[in-house]
C-alpha cells in the first residue's frame, strides 16, 4: 500500500515530529526507541 505523498513531504513531517518532542533523530539509538514505540 503506497502512501502517495512526496518523499519530501514525510520527510519534513518527521522533522517536525521530531522538533516537537525534542528527539535527535541522527541518533541510531533514539531511532530504535521511536520505532519501537510507534503504534504499528
């Protein structure tokens, strides 16, 4: 199933997702945490 929004789009989100909650997302570790946590 596509999502049909630009790469660029979902990439702005996730910064701004990211900004909101204070998350450094160039971490490895952070990233893991985030992924594990998020609903699937």
């Amino acid at each position: 199933m596509a999502l049909e929004v630009h790469r660029g789009t979902v990439r702005q989100r996730i910064a701004r997702a990211a900004a909101l909650v204070g998350a450094d997302l160039a971490d490895a570790d952070v990233r893991v945490q985030v992924a594990v946590r998020a609903p699937g």
